[in-house]
C-alpha cells in the first residue's frame, strides 16, 4: 500500500498532463475566440508586420483618416501577443492556431512551475500534486481553452518558476544578481501587471537573506544584492516600455473610499482560490448580466475578506516549512497594499479577481494540508467544494468550446469572431481583397485582424443609452471608400450617430449582409 500511495501523485500529473495535451489539439483543430486586451496587442502585431515600428499602433488619424497616427502601446505588455508571433514564424501557422500552441505551452509550465514550487517549500509531492489538480478544476484555468486570455495564460506559465527561483536562493552572489534582472524583463513581457508580484518576490528574498541578522547594516548589505538588479531592470522596463504612454495604474481618478476597496483584495484566498468571483458572474465588476445586486455582492465580499484573513492566519500557523508561511504572507500583505492602493485612488484596474489570481493559488496548497490532516467530514466537505468547483468549469467550457467550433465564423486569422457570423465575414474578406484604400469601421477590435490589406477603424461599442463622447468617435478627412459594418441592432439612431462620425462621406449605401449584420458604404 505505501508504494502505491507513493505513485498517486505521478498518477495525477500525467492525468493533468494528457488533458492539456487533449484540450490543447482541441483548440488547435478549432482555435479559440479572443479577449479585447489580446485584441490590441494583435493589431499593434499586425502593424508592426506591416512595417510599422517595435509596438506601435497605428491606425487612420482621427483628424484626417487620409493619415496614420502612431502611438507605443503601454496599456498592455507585449508578450501576449510576440510569443504567439514566435510559433507563427517557427510553425507557418495563423494566428489562431499560434495561440492554441502557447496556450497549451504555457498552461503545461505553469503546472510544473508550481508543483515544483509546492514542493520547494515544504509540501510532500502528493499534496502538491492535488493542489495543481485543484487549481485545474478552476474556471480560470480553462478560460484561455474559450479565449485567448494572452497576459493571463503567460503569467500563469511564468510565476510559479519565478516564486520557485525566489524559494531555491538561499544566499547572495551573482546568482541572484542573473535572477532578477532576467525575471523582471521576462516576468514584465508576460504581463505588466508582474511587477507587484516582483516587487512582492523582492521583498521575500531580502527577509530571507536577511534572516539572523542582527544589525540595520546587515540588513542593508543584504538588500544591496536585491535591491541594484530590481532598480536596474525596473530603470529599463520604464525607460524603453512605460515612460512612452499610459498605463492602467497611470489613469487614476479621485479617491474613493468603500467598503469593497480593501476588502476585495482581503479576499482574494477565498475570491480567487476557489473561483467565487468567475462562478458569481462577478461580484463587482461583470460583463454579463450580475447574479447579485451591489449590497450583496459587496456583503459577500466583505466576509469572504474575514474569513480569508482567517484561513491565511491558520494556514501560517500550521504550514510545514516557515519559507511557505513567509512566501503567503508577504505576497498577501503586497496584493492588498498594491490593488487597495489602486483601487482607492480608481486606477483603470477592474475588480476582478483574475488580477489577483496568484493569491488563489498560493493559497492551495495551504489548504490542502489542512485538510490532509483532519477527519473525514472535512476531507469530504473540501472533496465536494471542488467537484462544484469542476461543475461550473466544465459547464462553462462545453457550450464556449461548442460556440467557437460550430457557430462562430472564421477568417484569415484562423481565431473564432463573436461579432459577426460567417456569411458577413466572408463578404467583408471579400471587399478587403478587392480594395487597397479603403477604410473599413468596427464596434469590436478582433474584426480588425482579418483584414489584410487596408486600414480599419475600431470605435466603442454604443450603449443602450445612445450616449457618446463625440469628439472620441469622430474621424475627420476622406480615403478611398469606407465600410462601415454594424449589428442590424444598430439600425435606426446608433447607426446615424456612427454614419455622422465620418463627415467626409455622404451618400452612404446600406446592405443586409445577413439577418444580424448590416453594412453601410460610400465612396
């Protein structure tokens, strides 16, 4: 029996390793749709394949369409979309299926990333091994396999080696030095938002080195091993990525007190670990329609806060190994500073709990040990918590990867479109082949990257109130014909507001392309 018991958690990670593998061919043969972040980081891709330069957006001028403007993206990282670029150069595959590839690659090394990370800080291998299986029965695992989540799937691929490096360093040297600069511009390519978690695992290492020492000085020379690598790859991510335009952090509003601004991230253990925010819809911040009104969503949050407070403190009190205890601590202390931080001051980060994910998956295998060692009820009770949790994943992969394989339309890209079915696609491919000046006009970023060869537009969506900011929807000048494709909802006052945003085109011609999709034109 023990040397059965001794193979179960070589069992379970070749079990998670061959439903990678199958979901990964899955999405292969019918790639998946796209998040409108990943959206923008493909159209700077496509513009940079153009001729454009490193991370460029350029689009039609809005004071003269007849014109391009260029602008360096900061808002997003560009790993999201140089990683997918990198198979599509290495495989001669479209985009699409580039995604499935670094989907599947990366979703398989943030696995073996933080099981070795489970291990390195004091979970035997079965514990770890059941705590990867748990983060996989997780809705947010299997969000990158509906749509290419770009930054979040990177991330999940690159933290767990970059806690596992933070854990194995021990003592100063140039070691240390190589760590960190290297994990800073890897960690930042990932996703921008890496960097308090960078911060966070800077903070660890100088504790850790710094641990019995007795004097102030000790403590400063110690940190000088950390802090001369943070400071100079931090110097370069801001000088050649950051200092050239806005970020999420960089857009904030008044300050704004309440009771979700710091309760949130408290919560993060209980929001992110165990998928409440995703299988709530939603707490604060939704897409779709919100399960709960905003008292009881805000009531939730609030005791998921206290209750996760709790669960840190016990887990610390009974985790194996102090370097696990030390690690949950210091990055559950830096994600409540840093979002509560950006959450009081209304940074343009949303209160999602994917932003905080690793907070989730720090705390598994804390959880796994408690309940590992307790009695049965509580064995059972946590066995029947993730089979809810696998429930509601499961539920929403079926009909997302059903939606994307047989009712959404696909171009050149090979990336399943929402926003159009595929008679309208196929006709706007169409134009795109038979036009080299014109302008084509979305209300949704991913129809942009299939077309090929002429400039398109991307406005915001128009609401139900029918209000818009004039002056940032307005395109001036003219440039060839210009189509302008809208849902058949649209048709009536939205579609007269868009027509009157281009006034350097009159006449405009209006064609059903489908019973959901309409095309104004005019030349």
């Amino acid at each position: 029996m023990p040397a059965q018991k001794s193979h179960i958690h070589q069992i379970i990670l070749a079990a998670l390793g061959i439903l990678v593998l199958i979901l990964g061919t899955m999405i292969y043969l019918y790639p998946t749709s796209i998040f409108p972040d990943s959206c923008w980081g493909f159209q700077v891709l496509r513009a940079m394949q153009m001729g454009g330069g490193f991370n460029m957006a350029i689009k039609p001028d809005p004071a003269d369409v007849a014109k391009n403007s260029a602008e360096f993206l900061t808002w997003w990282s560009p790993g999201q979309y140089l990683v997918p670029y990198v198979f599509k150069l290495i495989l001669g595959i479209n985009t699409g299926k580039a995604a499935a590839v670094t989907v599947t690659l990366f979703t398989l090394s943030g696995l073996g990333g933080f099981y070795l990370l489970f291990k390195k800080v004091g979970f035997t291998p079965l514990v770890a091994a059941v705590s990867v299986l748990v983060i996989a029965c997780q809705q947010a695992f299997i969000v990158p396999y509906i749509f290419y989540n770009g930054g979040e799937v990177l991330l999940f691929g690159f933290a767990g080696w970059f806690l596992y490096g933070c854990a194995a360093i021990d003592k100063p040297g140039w070691k240390i030095v190589v760590f960190l600069l290297l994990s800073g511009w890897m960690g930042f390519c990932c996703k921008s938002s890496f960097l308090w978690i960078y911060g966070a695992g800077c903070i660890y290492l100088w504790i850790t080195l710094s641990s019995g020492q007795t004097t102030i000085w000790g403590w400063i020379k110690k940190g000088f091993w950390i802090g001369t690598p943070a400071i100079l790859s931090l110097a370069v991510i801001y000088k050649f990525y950051l200092s050239r335009g806005a970020t999420p952090a960089s857009g904030a509003g008044s300050i704004k007190l309440a009771w979700e601004t710091f309760s949130f991230p408290m919560a993060a253990p209980i929001l992110a670990g165990f998928s409440v925010d995703d299988i709530m819809n939603g707490l604060i911040y939704h897409d779709d329609t919100p399960i709960l009104n905003h008292f009881w969503s805000v009531l939730i949050v609030v005791l998921a806060a206290v209750l996760s407070i709790l669960l840190v403190r016990r887990i610390v009190q009974k985790a194996p190994d102090k370097k696990y205890a030390l690690l949950l601590i210091v990055f559950y202390s830096v994600a409540i500073l840093f979002f509560g931080y950006n959450f009081l001051k209304q940074a343009y980060i949303s209160y999602e709990a994917r932003h905080l994910r690793l907070i989730g998956l720090l705390i598994i295998p804390g959880v796994v040990y408690l309940v590992s060692q307790s009695g049965i009820f509580y064995k059972t009770a946590f066995g029947f918590i993730c089979m809810v949790i696998a429930f509601f994943s499961f539920r929403y992969f079926v009909p997302g990867y059903l939606q994307n394989k047989t009712v959404n339309a696909r171009g050149t890209s090979g990336l399943a479109q929402m926003f159009i079915d595929q008679p309208s696609l196929n006709y706007i491919m169409d134009l795109d082949k038979k036009n080299n000046n014109a302008l084509f006009v979305f209300t949704s970023p991913d129809l942009g990257l299939e077309i090929n060869h002429n400039r398109f537009i991307t406005l915001e969506a128009i609401d139900s109130d029918i209000k818009i900011d004039y002056d940032s929807y307005v395109h001036y000048g003219h440039a060839g014909p210009i189509f302008i494709l809208l849902p058949a909802s649209y048709m009536g006052p939205k579609s007269n507001i868009i027509r009157k945003c281009f006034p350097g085109y009159t006449g405009f011609k209006m064609d059903m392309l489908s019973n959901d999709y309409v095309l104004y034109s005019a030349k």
